[in-house]
C-alpha cells in the first residue's frame, strides 16, 4: 500500500528525470520562449515546401488568393473590396471573407509593395511566383503566427495554470508543445497557405479572457476573430451560452449582457464602418461572406451531409432553400446539449468543452464545410490536451487524415509525414503522454478496435499513394478516407458531449469570481 502511494505523489510532482522540466527551471517565460523557437523553426521548415495552386494556371490556389486579396486592397479604394467591377472581377477570387481579413490583407500587401511591388501590381502580378514574392508572403504568415497566435497560446497557459494546479509542472511544457506544434494548423497555414493563426490566436486569446474573468475583452477578441474569418462561428454557441449564463447569476443581469453586448456592436461598429454608410454596401459584404450556390459541401469532407451522399443524393433530392433549412436545424439541435449545460452550470472546465462540442456541431452538420475547417475543433482539443490526452491524439490523427487527399494534390506528403512523425515522438516520447496507465485499464476489445482502425489508417495512406481507383469510381480512396474519419469525429463528439454534462472537476472560475 505504501509502495502505491509513494508511485502516485511521484506522478502529481514534478518529476526531475523528466525531459520537459529543465525548460521550467527557470519559470514559464523561458520554457515557452525555447518551445516557440522551435515551433518557428518547425514552421520555416514546412514552408520550404509547394503550396496550393503551385504553378497551376489559370486560378492557381490558395496562395494566390490570398496573393490577389492584397493586391485588390492596395491598389482598390475600400468602398470597391467587394464590389464586382472591370478593375475587381470577384470570380477570380474575389474577397469573401469579413473586413478584417481585407484589413490583414491590406496591411501585407504594403509589406510587399514596399519590398517587392511587382508581386502587387494590378492585373499583371495574377499569378505571380518569384522567389522573392513567395518568401515575402511565407513571412507575411510567420509573422502573423508570432505576433497574434503565439501570444495567445502564452497568455492562456498563463491564466490556464494559474487555477489549474493538478499534476506536474513539466506537464506545463507539453502542454505548450502540444499546442503551438500543432501539425494540422502548421501544415495548412505554412504548407497549403492560409492565416488560420490570426483568427483562431483571437479565438484563444478570448478563451484566456473568458477563464481569467475578463469578459469584456473576450467579447471584443472573439468579435475579431469572427470579423476575421466567419468559421470562428463555429465556437459562438459556446460562447454565447458561457457568458449568458454568467449574466443570469449576477445581481444585475440585464446590465452584464448589455455592458457585452455594447462591446460587441462596438467592435464590428468600428470594423465595418467603411460599409455601413448605406445598406446596400452591407448586404454586398454579406453576400460574399455566404457562398450558398456552391452547395452544402465541396469535395469528400468528412462531415454528415457529404458522408451520407453515397446514400442519399442532397444535392439531387433538395432545392439550396431546403438544404439550407436542414442544415440549420441539425447544427442547432445538436449545439444545444451542450448550450443548455452552460447556460444551467456555466464552468470555466465546461466552456472548454463547449467550444469542442459546438465546432464538432457546426464542422459535422453546418452548411459548406472544407475539410480545413477540422481545424476549429482542433483548438479546444489541444487547449483541453492535458484533460483528455486520448482524444486530442485521436482528433489529430484522424484531422490529419481528412486533409491527406487536400494536402497530397498541394504535394505535402513528405512535410505531412515529417509532422505526423514528429507529433508522435512529441506526444509519445520521453516526459511525453505514454498512456500505459489508460492503456493497462483499457478492455481487450477496445484495444483491439484501436488497433484495426489506426491499422485502416495505415493501409489508406499506402492505398492513396500506391494505387490508382478505379475509372468509374474516381474518388473512391477519398470516400474511404472520408467514412472513416466521420466515423471517428462522431464518436468523438458524442463522448465530449458526455463529457461536458459528466464533469464535475475543481476547475471552475464561478466561486472565485464571487469573491471579486
């Protein structure tokens, strides 16, 4: 018995032996400053790598996107961002994302113009791929990671260990890693090319407000990142429901939700006043920011409504208004488990839980998912890594997977490889999480079904690479892949929905927030 004991005070110390506690020697400042070091170099790494429509005329890809978006907002006055016209034909790519991301993209494009103006010349630089235009936009990312996402995932360690005290202070390390060396993010950001660090760091930044009480300035950070990109949405049920159910136990509730709600029509006052001096300039910026008329999914996302099209045909059997119906009804219904939990008991542990809950509803049920959008449940998992280690390591083996299809036309394989494997040394390695004791405790035929699907994981990645479909089913390996990952978020989403209902840790900001 005492034996026993001793071993599991060992576990909740700090364990000197362990790889990851000489970084916390010296505090939580120098330990994250070496791990972002590394994330940098991570970065740079993949970014050494093709990108998206890499020399694929006439649209090229995503980088040419972003690339045309800069180009549109330094040479075009702002009224005429969204606007079709001879000088901005919005079907080659035109802006369709909130103004803040026309304010990044404008702000970057500065930055080339000034070193590189050739890259941002109107109508001649479409298409543009010099190696110095390509360097100048791979820092463009960089930079916003470093500036906005990395400063979040420090300020919400910060606030995160401060209340939550359990375990060892090298968990605190892994934690980080886990966190910024995300290989999904990286991959997609530095590798397909995209700015998911600005409004998913707004995003974490806003969680970091929410659990060290600021509730004014996570309402302000959260409207950014939804004025950045509008899949952040996919996280407003949860933070929605958190804070009004804070409001309700306070002396004054009407007050709190009006002094939230103020600073919410504040911040997309000041972000949309360009478009606001008259209603048709608002509802063409609407307009961009709902593509409806490219259907409920594109390509083989892993989500319900593409999933179930090998059974039934949506798009052949309902008009876009009924999908549209449909689509809304089922992310609703399946947000609101998890809304009524907060709204009832808001926790700081249980909003964790709803952000996760809230963006598996609106990535497996809402209308036009990408496959990049497993991206948005990723962020709660990885903030909620160190409570659920298991379905962090699931979520991301399995997110990454979805995206294999995406990321092999962009040819990412080898960087997909190089982070897959350097995730798994990280997650697994020395002072990494082992999981033996999950494992030990684990019955044999959940173990065995473990193995066979990490097994048709396996096999699907050799099959894609390897083999040719057949003719008359072209997209038969992406459909695989696709079965097999929506299988697995749906598991996923139903345990964390459980979860959120079941937990009853000591993580909770309520009680101390009445003592203020």
């Amino acid at each position: 018995m005492e034996k026993k004991k001793g071993k599991k005070v060992k576990n909740v110390e700090d364990d000197d032996e362990n790889p990851w506690s000489w970084l916390l020697d010296k505090g939580i400042g120098p330990a994250f400053f070496c791990i972002s070091l590394f994330a940098v170099l991570v970065r740079i790494a993949v970014s050494l790598h093709p990108y998206s429509g890499a020399g694929s005329p006439p649209k090229y890809g995503d980088f040419e996107a972003q690339r045309h978006w800069m180009e549109i907002t330094t040479n075009l006055p702002v009224k005429d961002w969204y606007i079709n016209s001879t000088v901005n034909d919005l079907k080659y790519w035109g802006l369709d994302y909130p103004p803040l991301t026309a304010y990044q993209s404008f702000i970057h494009g500065l930055f080339l113009n000034f070193f590189h103006p050739e890259s941002v010349v109107l109508f001649t630089s479409r298409g543009h791929e010099s190696y110095l235009g390509k360097l100048l936009m791979r820092w463009t990312v960089l930079s916003s990671d470093a500036v906005i996402f990395f400063p979040a995932v420090h300020y919400f360690v910060a606030v995160y260990y401060n209340y939550h005290r359990r375990g060892r202070k090298s968990d605190r390390a892994w934690h980080i890693a886990m966190i910024l060396i995300n290989p999904c993010l990286i991959i997609i950001d530095h590798g397909h090319f995209q700015y998911n660090c600005i409004s998913l760091g707004l995003t974490v930044g806003a969680v970091a407000a929410i659990l060290s009480g600021r509730d004014i300035v996570a309402s302000i950070l959260f409207s950014l990142a939804l004025n950045h990109k509008q899949m952040s949405a996919y996280f407003a049920p949860a933070f929605f429901s958190y804070l009004l159910g804070k409001c309700l136990r306070r002396r004054y509730p009407l007050l709190e939700v009006t002094k939230l709600g103020l600073a919410v029509l504040g911040t997309f006052a000041v972000i949309w006043w360009p478009y606001l001096h008259s209603l048709d300039s608002t509802l063409q910026v609407l307009s961009r920011l709902a593509p409806f008329e490219r259907g409920i999914y594109e390509d083989y996302v892993a989500n319900f409504w593409c999933t179930t099209s090998v059974l039934i045909k949506w798009k052949r059997l309902f008009a876009i208004e009924t999908l549209k119906l449909l689509s809304f009804a089922a992310t609703i219904s399946t947000c609101l488990p998890s809304m009524i939990q907060q709204i009832r008991a808001p926790s700081s542990q249980g909003f964790l839980y709803g952000l996760l809950n809230s963006s598996f509803a609106f990535y497996l049920f809402s209308f036009q998912v990408h496959e990049k959008s497993i991206l948005l449940p990723l962020v709660p998992a990885s903030l909620l890594a160190l409570e659920e280690p298991f379905l962090f390591r699931w979520l991301t083996h399995y997110g990454l997977l979805s995206m294999f299809p995406l990321l092999c036309r962009d040819k990412l394989v080898v960087a997909y490889v190089a982070l897959f494997a350097l995730f798994i040394f990280l997650y697994h390695g020395p002072g990494g999480r082992q999981d033996s004791e999950e494992s030990d405790s684990l019955p044999t035929f959940k173990s065995y079904v473990m193995t066979i699907l990490m097994f048709c994981s396996f096999i699907l990645h050799i099959i894609y690479l390897t083999m040719l479909p057949p003719k008359t089913y072209p997209y038969l390996f992406d459909a695989a892949i696709m079965l097999l990952c929506f299988s697995q978020f749906l598991l996923l989403a139903i345990y964390s929905n459980v979860r959120q209902w079941m937990y009853l840790g000591p993580f909770d900001l309520t009680d101390k927030e009445k003592s203020l």
